[in-house]
C-alpha cells in the first residue's frame, strides 16, 4: 500500500491541525514523517530464491526417493526447474511485504530505520530551530518502527522514558489501524511535554517549520 492510500485529505488535515495546536502555547516545533519502509532490503530478493530453489531441489530428491514415477532425471530440465523456483522466491520477496519481512532479522531493520530517521531529521531540517527545540515523530510501517527524535535543546531536559512512552501508544494505535487517531494524540502530547518542561511560548515566537505531514517514498 503506498502513503498516499492511507490518508484522506481529512486525515492529512486532523494531523496539520494538531500539530498547529499542539504548537500553540509553546517554543518548539513537531514535525511529523512518514514513510512506508525505510530501506530497499534487496538482499531479500536473494535469500528468498536461495530458500525456495533450495526447497525445490528438496523436493526433487524426495520425489526421486519415494516416488519414482514423479522422478526427474534430466539434468537440465532439473536445473531449469531449480532455477525457475529461486526465480519465484525473488519475486515473492519484492512484492509481498509480509514474506519480504520474515527474510529479515529485527537487526537488520532497526539499523535501517534509525539511519532513515536520522536522514529524514536532516532533510526535514528539524535542527533548523532557533533555540533547537525541534522534535520529529517518524514512522515506518514497513518495518512496524516509531521513532521520537527531539533535537538537544530539548533532548538535555526531557528523559527518554517519555518518548518511549508515546512509541508506545502509537504503535498500539497503528496496530488497531487508528493511525491518525494516534498520531494527533502524539503531536498533542509532545505539546504538553514541552508545556510542563517550560518550554514557552514568547512573543517573539514564530512558526519556523511547516505544520502539514511529511510522507517520503
């Protein structure tokens, strides 16, 4: 499913809202970005064909063994068939997320989520605040991964435990397929974190990064 499909126009317009009012009252700016996988995992395409071309030869052996009617004994065909199974099991890696998931160890895409949320921090320019109070709530529904990044003017006087808190409560949102639901909840939350941290508005404020949802391919 692409980004565009998991979003109504009233969606993208609840979530710009929130974070317009969760920014109301204090000094920071939340930037919210979505992407639906944060790396390509080609190496799936091969572990998916040596797993089935494997199978495949398996079941050749068996066939020889044990049913001797079904048998293949040409050489060639045998390697055309074997061929044609790890053929498959690359497709089926690149277009069922699910299979392509299961290729991968929680490792593999934690590394990969981090270094993406790390670049989108970057590219969003959510350091690019006055007083660096920028905070960048960035999940990837491939990987099933939320990430909270708060930039160091925030990040020296608000515990981990908090982000990790509001990890929580998104995921479980996503996981019931609220996902605007838990995002607003989010953006209004870390309004409140910043609020009790002291974290106020000035009258010189002003809004120094966009308010809408950033989704990137």
């Amino acid at each position: 499913m692409s980004l565009q499909n998991r979003f109504t126009p009233e969606d993208l317009e609840r979530i710009k809202a929130s974070v317009k009012k969760a920014e109301d009252k204090i000094s920071g700016e939340i930037v919210p970005v979505f992407v639906e996988r944060s790396g390509h995992y080609t190496i799936t395409h091969y572990v998916g064909a040596m797993i089935l071309a494997t199978a495949v030869f398996l079941l050749i052996i068996v066939l020889d063994r044990y049913v001797p009617t079904l048998a293949i004994y040409d050489p060639i065909f045998i390697f055309a068939v074997v061929s044609f199974g790890g053929l498959i099991g690359a497709v089926v890696s690149s277009i069922l997320p699910p299979f392509k998931r299961l290729l991968l160890s929680q490792a593999h895409m934690d590394q990969a989520t981090r270094k993406r949320a790390e670049s989108a921090f970057l590219e969003e320019e959510v350091f690019n605040t006055r007083h660096r109070t920028g905070i960048m709530i960035f999940v990837s529904f491939f990987e099933h991964e939320v990430i909270v990044m708060a930039d160091r003017g925030i990040s020296k006087v608000v515990e981990q435990k908090e982000w990790d808190i509001l990890v929580r409560n998104i995921i479980d949102k996503i996981r019931m397929g609220k996902v605007t639901d838990g995002m607003e909840a989010a953006i209004l939350r870390c309004g409140e974190i910043l609020l009790e941290k002291g974290f106020v508005k000035t009258h010189d404020d002003i809004n120094e990064l966009r308010d809408d949802l950033r989704m990137e391919d």
